[in-house]
C-alpha cells in the first residue's frame, strides 16, 4: 500500500460519508414531514434511507487506511449496486420533468412544503425542489465513489498479495539452498581449473618417476 493510494481511499471515504449524510438528511426530513401529515411512506424513498444509513456507517469504520479497509472492496461493489439502484428508482419517480412531474407535486412538493393544511390545494408547487435536486445529485456521486473504492481496493489488494507471494517464493529458495544462476556460473571454472588440472598433474609426475627407475 502506498501513500498515494491511502490518500485516495481517505478522500474517497470521507467524500462517501459526506454524499450519504446529505442524502440520509433530506430523505429523513422528508419521511418525518409525511408522518406528520398520517400519510403514506413511498417504499423508494424508504429504500433510500436504509442505503444512505448503511453507507454512513460503512464509511466511517473503513475511512482508516490499512489494509482491512481495502479487503472490503466487495462490500464497496455492493454498495455501488444499491446506489445504482436507488439513483434509477428515484429519477424514475420524477422522470425528465423533476420538479413539474406529477409525483413531485403531487406527493414530495405536497408534503414537503405542508400543504396538507391547504384544503384548497390546487397541485401546483415547486416546494422542495432544491432538495430532491441535491439527493438525486449526491445519490449518483455516492454511487461513483464507491465503484472507485473498489476498483482501487480491488487492485492494492492484487499488488499485495503478488508481493507476498513474490517473497515466498524468494524465501523457499533460501531456505532449500537452491544454487541460482549467478551461482553455479561462478563455480564452473573452479571446476575446470581445479579438479580438471589435478589429474593431468598427477600423471606427468608418475610418468617421470617410472622413467627415471627404468634408467
């Protein structure tokens, strides 16, 4: 793990924690303004408030930079699905119209901005645009940077274990004294100047000596 990488993944946890605590906010405040009017809960905003809570808490126990917080990688995938997910359930309510559609008046803007004590409510209303804007907006970057934590998870962890694996194959071979290439070269002339020599020598020396007894 380098510094680099634990620099990212601190950006990344604390931007995460920061994108699901904008959207746990607005979703919550929502939730409790329809139950103060008795009305009825939509199960994707529902949905909404159990990713961004569950988000929040990951965040904050992996935001230190060792190693466990990368191991978590497939965790950050699965986070990044319930985002994707949540991100089309919601836009999908209020469509390409956001603000103008009929859900949007009709149920958030009608609840968010109390209209229930309007009995001459009319349909139209722009109440709390604003923050359906920002929790579709904060829901896609949260849903980036946890693709982007395990990417990067994903690949610290591939470079660690090749680097253990790398050093257990190097310390194998010490421990057997298995002789490496630069080894067994550095012994071939030994063997060529020495025990090849030694014989020659021993032969001239008996050669000499029968002659000399032959004489």
């Amino acid at each position: 793990m380098g510094v680099v990488s634990k620099g990212v993944q601190v950006a990344l946890r604390i931007f995460q924690l920061i994108c699901s605590v904008i959207v746990l906010g607005i979703l919550a405040r929502f939730v409790h303004r329809v139950s103060a009017a008795g009305g009825s809960h939509d199960g994707r905003v529902i949905y909404g408030l159990v990713v961004a809570s569950i988000s929040t808490l990951f965040a904050l126990v992996f935001i230190v930079p060792l190693l466990y917080s990368f191991l978590v990688f497939p965790f950050d995938f699965a986070l990044f699905v319930m985002w994707l997910v949540l991100f089309c359930l919601l836009i999908t309510r209020s469509g390409t119209s956001v603000c103008s559609s009929s859900w949007f008046c009709n149920y958030w803007g009608y609840y968010w901005g109390g209209f229930w004590r309007n009995p001459f409510f009319n349909g139209n209303t722009s109440a709390g645009c604003g923050h359906w804007r920002t929790s579709l907006a904060f829901s896609f970057m949260a849903m980036v940077a946890f693709l982007v934590t395990s990417i990067l998870g994903a690949w610290v962890v591939s470079r660690h274990w090749t680097k253990r694996r790398r050093e257990r194959r190097a310390g194998t071979s010490a421990t057997t004294g298995t002789p490496t290439t630069s080894q067994i070269g550095g012994h071939a002339p030994a063997h060529g100047t020495g025990a090849g020599a030694a014989p020659g020598t021993a032969h001239a020396t008996q050669g000499t000596t029968h002659t000399g007894t032959y004489v």
